[in-house]
C-alpha cells in the first residue's frame, strides 16, 4: 500500500506510528528507534532542494495526466509556501515523521488536504533523497568555487609583488637553494588550481538526475525522466534506476577533492607558523588573524593557519567515513546511506570556512624581505652554483661537487657563506675559480639564472603569475 492510498481515516496521530509506511505495522515503532532511525535533526538541510525536486516531479505528473491542472497548482502553491515558512525558520521539524522528505509531505497534506498525498505518486524517498543531495551539493560546490577562485587570486597577486624577494627555498627543511617568495607562491597556487579542477570534476559526474529510479527498479507510471532532469537543470538522467539509488560516489568524490584541498592548505598553514616564528620571521599576520596568549603578554598566535591545519583532520576523517559507509553495500539503497549526511555537511562547511579565512588572510601577508634575504644568506645556499659554475670550466660535475663540498666544510669552521670568502680562499679548492664566482655566488645571481618556464627567476615569475591570473579569468 503507497501512501497515497491512505484513507483520511487511517491517519494516525500517535507520533510514534510513521502515517506514510504504518499500513503494515501493527505496533508503533519503539520511541527510541524512531528517535535512531530519524535523519530530520539533520536532513532538514536538504529543505529546498526537497521541495525544488517535488515541483518538478509534480510538473511531471501533470504532464503524465497522472494530476490534473489544478491538483498541480494546489501542489506547487502548498510547497511554495512550505519552502517561504521553512527559510523564514517558522516551520516545525517533527522527529516522529523522521526526515526532511515525510515532514514536508505531512505539511503539505496538511495545508492542501488528500490532493497532498498524489505528489509521492512514482516516487520514493530512495531516488528523492538521492537527488536531494545531488542537487544541494551542486549548489555547494557552486558557493565554493569563487571562495576558491579568491583565494588563488589573492596568492597571485602576492606572488607578482613579491617575485623579486628572495627567501631560502628547503628540501627536508634544510636551506637548499634561494629561490623568490613569489615563486613558492605560485607553487600553492598549482596545488590549489588542480584542486580547483577536481572539484569542477566532482559536478560534471554528480549532475545527473536519479529522480524515476522510484525505489530500486523504476516506476509504473508513464514517467518522463528527461523533463524533470531538464527542470532541475541536471545534464540527463542517471542510466540505471539500482545504481541511482544505491552510490554516493559523488559525495565520496567531493569529500576527496575537500581531503585533498584541506591537505594543500594544511600545509601552507605549517608554512605561514613556521614563518610567523621568531626563529624565522619571514612574514607578519595582520593582528586580526592571530590571537594572544592568556598567560604570555609577548604572545602573537597564528591561530587560523593552526585551525585549518587541524580541521584537516576531520575532513579527513569524513571522507574515511563515506568510504567505509559504501564498502560491501548491497545493491540498492540501504539505510545506512542516511549517514552520508553529516560527514558531507561538514566536509563543506568546514571547506567553506577555511578558504574564507584564508582568501581574507592570504592577501594581507606582509613579506619581511630581509629576514628571508638574511636567512637565504646562511646555510650555504648558491653551493650549487658554485658547481655548476665549476661544471662550464670544465669540471666534470662530481669533483666539483666535492670541490664544493670541501669548501663549505671550510666555511662552516670559518663561520663565512661562499659569498663571503675572498678569492684567495676559494683558490684553495680549485684554480678553476676566478672572479666571475661573484657574480653567481650571489642570491641575486642565482635565482636570476633559473630562467625557462617554472624556474625561481623574477622575470619567470612575473611571467607565471601573469599566466595563472588570465586562467583564473577564463572561469564564470
Ligand atoms: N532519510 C532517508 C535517507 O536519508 C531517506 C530515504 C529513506 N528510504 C527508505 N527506504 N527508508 O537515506
């Protein structure tokens, strides 16, 4: 027996007896399960697109001949007005009619009397929830690109201002090599425009309509499957009404696009404290964005990069969760897909709010070009120069590499960079040395001799920068 065959009088006012399936049950359901098994304390997040879904499935119907014209009209004016209630915040969520889908449908027979209880014809909460959460999460990720895009405009504009600065560039946390500020901008800009791709992945696959699925198999009726995917803007419907019903793949995928981002900001954040640092001092967040101590007056905590490095672990931890939520899932829908809620809920809340504090923070960065010029200055850092530079006098490059690694011990016991040595000094490791070393013995020098496509060179820099931000104009 569907709902729709309900007689009035059948209805049952006991909260704990559900009007829509009670038919066959001859007890009401335990308090506490109905408690456990409602999703509506949460689910209720989906309102709009619920009702959004219903007036196209209801257009539908009218189409089909299954509601006459006026049974339509009744029925987009009842949700209308449910949807105006529930964004107003007047509405009243009922834990007894369990989730957002019952609750919506109880109003509107309650407002429009039996006509009400026509809407769920060839429907089921299984191919209406499953198109309920395509449609929110589309809108989600429509609300996330431009924090996203902000974001990588920010970072690329620093980096064109700060293409001349020069900072030690590390490989395991060790001076390596200078390399410009902005040109280690401009490498999380990379990770964020390929996340930026993977998300826009993400809604390419999920926009497909489920809605006809019905339960598991399909509908009765004479559905029209490509109106109602049209009326949700959907590019088509989805091929096959068991898999409609059954994967949350698409929330899975976001999740991984949102582990993935959270991963790249996470560790920028690692950067931003470590050079926020006294032993570091590279850079200054604007007081705004840190917080003090309770107990330290001296203290300048950089609280939102710390927080977004942390709330990696719960976005983490949500994409973990709808992948063990999906594993070994019979075909097709299972109750246990009512927990892929909250963990994309979050996963999106969370994701929202940290490219927010970050697209305010990032541009407000000042860089503190001596610290990083002083600091590129220590440890050595144009030893590859040197060896190369011994390389073009004809050195083959594993003696100059030792060539160069003798006269770094020496400038380690001497307590001098390369740069600082005289002449005479380097002589001792190779008559090959003359006084052109200066030249790329200089920070200067060598980031400006890393000049071709993806190299640490201003020039290169500026030419990067100018490049990512003609992409960035290219999205809507
Ligand atoms: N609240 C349910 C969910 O989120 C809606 C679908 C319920 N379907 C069912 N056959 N019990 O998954």
């Amino acid at each position: 027996m569907s709902k729709s065959d309900i007689p009035e009088s059948e209805k049952d006012d006991n909260p704990t007896t559900n009007q829509s399936w009670g038919g066959r049950f001859n007890e009401p359901v335990d308090a506490f399960v109905a408690r456990f098994t409602a999703s509506v304390l949460f689910d209720q997040r989906l309102a709009q697109q619920d009702i959004q879904g219903s007036i196209a499935h209801a257009k539908m119907l009218e189409q089909a001949g299954v509601l006459s014209s006026s049974e339509l009209a009744a029925i987009c004016d009842g949700l209308q007005q449910i949807a105006a209630e529930i964004a107003g915040g007047s509405f009243d969520w009922s834990v007894a009619l369990e989730d957002v889908h019952m609750n919506i449908e109880a109003a509107l027979t309650d407002r429009i009397g039996v006509v009400g209880k026509k809407l769920h014809t060839g429907r089921s909460r299984n191919d209406q929830v499953a198109t309920d959460i395509r449609l929110w999460l589309r809108d989600q990720i429509d609300s996330i690109q431009p924090l996203l895009t902000k974001l990588q405009q920010g970072i690329i504009e620093l980096a064109a201002s700060e293409a001349e600065t020069i900072m030690p560039g590390f490989t395991h946390l060790q001076t390596a090599q200078p390399v410009t500020f902005g040109h280690h901008l401009l490498a999380w800009n990379e990770m964020l425009e390929r996340d930026f791709g993977r998300l826009l992945d993400c809604r390419k696959r999920l926009n497909q309509s489920p809605l006809g699925a019905a339960a598991l198999a399909g509908t009765t009726y004479p559905i029209n499957r490509e109106f109602t995917a049209a009326q949700l803007n959907f590019d088509k419907p989805t091929e096959n009404s068991l898999d409609s019903v059954s994967d949350r793949d698409f929330a899975i995928e976001f999740c991984a696009f949102a582990s993935m981002l959270m991963t790249h900001m996470s560790r920028m954040s690692e950067e931003l404290v470590l050079w926020t640092s006294a032993q570091f001092q590279f850079i200054d967040l604007p007081d705004r964005f840190c917080t003090g101590s309770s107990i330290m007056p001296q203290k300048k905590n950089p609280d939102v990069p710390e927080l977004v490095r942390g709330k990696t672990g719960r976005v983490n931890g949500h994409l973990i969760a709808l992948l063990t939520l999906m594993k070994s899932q019979p075909l097709a829908y299972n109750k246990d897909n009512q927990e892929d809620k909250e963990p994309l809920f979050d996963a999106v809340d969370t994701v929202a709010d940290c490219l927010r504090a970050f697209g305010d923070m990032i541009p407000a960065i000042r860089a503190n070009s001596e610290s990083m010029f002083e600091a590129a200055r220590r440890g050595f850092s144009t030893a590859t120069d040197l060896a190369d530079y011994l390389v073009g006098k004809g050195i083959p490059f594993r003696d100059s590499h030792e060539i160069v690694g003798k006269s770094v011990a020496y400038g380690v016991d001497q307590g001098k960079d390369l740069s600082e040595m005289s002449l005479a000094e380097l002589q001792q490791f190779s008559d090959q040395i003359e006084e052109d070393v200066f030249e790329i013995l200089s920070l200067e020098g060598s980031v400006a001799a890393r000049n071709h496509i993806g190299g640490t060179a201003p020039q290169q820099v500026r030419a990067a920068a100018q490049r990512a931000l003609a992409l960035l104009k290219t999205r809507n």
